[in-house]
C-alpha cells in the first residue's frame, strides 16, 4: 500500500504538515517502494532543513534505514541523539529501523534513551 501512503503523506504536506516529519514517512515509502530518485530528493530537502530542524535527522535516519543504508541511517540516529530529538523515546519499537536494531551502535542508543535523566 505504498502508493497509497504515498499519495496521503503529499497531501499531508499540502495541508502543512510538520515540515520534516512528513518529509521522512514520504521519503521511507519512496525508498521501501523502488523509487531511490525520488527517496533521494526527499534526502536533499531534509538535509536543507538540518540543523535548523533538529528533527531532520531522525527523519532522515528514516528515510536512510528505508534505502537500506544502515551507516547513514545510523549516523543521522546519532545525529538526533546529540540533538536530544524527543521523539527517540520510542526508537526500541520503531519499525523503520528494525534493520538495524542489531548494530551495537544501535543498542547504544536505545540504551542511552532507556537511561533516567
């Protein structure tokens, strides 16, 4: 249901959705669904976002895991960590990135998230 998700998430970013939040569900349904190019520019536009919108690097981490590009999806991980990106907290259930819940680099990070402030 790619295309379907697809045209959704455009639609949301017509009505003004969060400006990289979107972004990064629309670049993941790209990127899982064939279309690299386009993946790729939703690349371009997120990294235009960063650092002004911390955000941008949990979503592109998103669109990187998508792409199966686990190192750059881990370092914008990373990124975001540094960043404090609140919406790390829910990483460990995080479907875009069962990929690389393996990485140690990874259990880090859920680590790091678990750990009391």
């Amino acid at each position: 249901m790619y295309a379907e998700a697809i045209t959704e998430y455009k639609r949301a970013l017509q009505l003004g959705g969060p400006p990289g939040e979107i972004r990064g569900l629309l670049g993941y349904a790209y990127a899982v669904s064939g279309n690299r190019t386009d993946a790729e520019k939703i690349i371009a536009e997120l990294k235009a976002l960063w650092p002004r919108h911390t955000h941008a690097a949990l979503d592109l981490a998103v669109v990187f895991s998508g792409l199966g590009d686990k190192e750059n999806a881990l370092y914008w991980l990373e990124k975001a960590q540094k960043m404090h990106v609140s919406d790390l907290i829910g990483i460990r259930q995080d479907s875009h990135f069962v990929e690389v819940r393996s990485d140690p680099r990874f259990q880090a990070l859920v680590q790091w998230v678990d750990a009391p402030k």
